[in-house]
C-alpha cells in the first residue's frame, strides 16, 4: 500500500520510525518531506516576508510534490504527538486526501475538533499497521 505521512517537523524522528516499520511491513512512502532533499523552507519561513517565501520556486516545488504524493496515496496517516497541538500543513495535507476520498488514519493525540470526525485513530504503530490492511 501507498501512504502518506503528515506531521510536523518537530515530529520529524517518530515520523521516520514509523516510516521504517511501514516499510519494513511491505508499505511504500510516497513523499519523505521530513528527509535532507534540497526541498526545505524551515529557515525561510521565518526569514522571509509572505511576498517572498511564496514566491520562491522551492515553494511551489513543495506544494505540488506533496499535492501529488497525497493522491498517489492509498492512504493518509496524520503522525500527531501524544500532547496535543496545532498543526498547519498537516491540516492542508488532511483536507486534500479527505477530499480525494482517501482512507485517513491518526496515531497520537490530536485536538478535538469535528473535522477529524471521519479519522481512523490508531492507539499504537500496532494498531495503525493492523487497521491500514483491515
């Protein structure tokens, strides 16, 4: 199965760990945003003005790798913490697969909100491994 990872980069660790056992479970990752590929803005987001940072080509390059990585997805897996937070794109990256109809899936705590009503939540990486070949 394809899947998609969401999270934020301060969750960058678990997310790989659990990239590496979905892997190790026959699962292919279809963007690795959170690896060293050239594609990171972390440190123009908070450099730049709005005007620039959208303006610059890595920008848009992020937008449409991880746009099309969501729907070449089987399936959506948001990698919250176990304390909840906010999360900006992860939210977008959510709205694009439940729009493109794809199974969502959440391990770790995520605020309540309505909007995550149609998530699967997973208790553990087990559970998670379990529910995505259910």
């Amino acid at each position: 199965m394809k899947i998609y990872l969401a999270s934020n980069f301060d969750l960058s660790e678990t997310v790989e760990f659990i990239s590496k056992n979905l892997e190790s479970e026959g699962h292919t990752i279809t963007v690795k945003w959170w690896s060293k590929d050239g594609f990171d803005m972390r440190d123009k987001k908070m450099n730049q003005n709005s005007n620039a940072f959208y303006e610059d080509k890595i920008c848009r390059m992020i937008f449409e790798r991880d746009f099309e990585g969501i729907l070449e997805a089987d399936a959506f897996v948001f990698v919250a913490d176990f304390i909840p937070r906010k999360y900006n794109g992860a939210n977008v990256e959510y709205g694009i697969a439940i729009g493109a109809n794809k199974p969502c899936f959440s391990i770790g705590k995520l605020e309540n909100s309505a909007l995550y009503y149609p998530i699967i939540k997973c208790e553990s990486l087990n559970d998670l491994i379990t529910k995505l070949i259910s």
